[in-house]
C-alpha cells in the first residue's frame, strides 16, 4: 500500500502530470513524468495509476493495481522529491510476471529521463 503522501489524489494532478511532462512506454505500461512546482512540498514521489477495463474485469485490474503499487514503493529511494507519475497499465499488464512489471517500468522511466 502507497501511504497517503505518495498518492496523486485529485484529477487536477493528473491532469497536470498527463499533459505537462513526459511519456514513455513499454510493452506492459506507459508512464507519464512530470516535475511539481516549487511551491508544493516535495514529501517523496507521488504516483498516480491508471487500470482500464482494457485490461481485464474487476479482480485482474486490482491485481496488477496492487503489483503497481508494490514496484512504486520500491522505486521510491531512487526517484527525485519533486517527481509526479502516472503509470498507465496495458492490456499485457495483466499477465505480466512482476519482474517484467518491475524491468518495464524502469526502461520506461529511464527513457523519460528520470533514472
């Protein structure tokens, strides 16, 4: 479980992350990169999922949601303060072994520049 201050809570921040930052994909995720402003606390990292229909019913969207969150919490000593993401889940998120979820995700940051 993400703990609170690490969570993108409202639309507006995901708007802000989705339109004004950077995206990059892999074959299990896209993510979208973007840093806050400096007038917003940097209390860590904060991650936004996104986990459509797309990619099964109720169960496998909340599996692969809790494996996401999982791979964010051990991503956060790496990634910068001031660093908002949204991972969006593809179909093959579902199926995915972690380790590619974890691999994937990375590739997909590094190509946004961040690690």
């Amino acid at each position: 479980m993400l703990p609170a201050h690490l969570k993108l809570t409202s639309p507006t921040q995901f708007r802000r992350t989705i339109k004004g930052g950077q995206r990059a994909g892999s074959r299990t995720l896209v993510v979208h990169v973007n840093d806050t402003p400096a007038e917003v606390a940097a209390t860590g990292p904060r991650f936004g999922l996104v986990v459509s229909k797309a990619v099964g019913n109720a169960v496998v969207r909340h599996r692969t949601a809790r494996r996401l969150r999982h791979v964010c919490m051990s991503l956060v000593p790496e990634l910068p303060a001031t660093l908002d993401v949204v991972i969006r889940a593809l179909p093959k998120a579902a199926d995915a072994p972690s380790e590619l979820l974890v691999r994937d995700l990375r590739r997909a940051l590094h190509k946004a520049g961040v690690l």
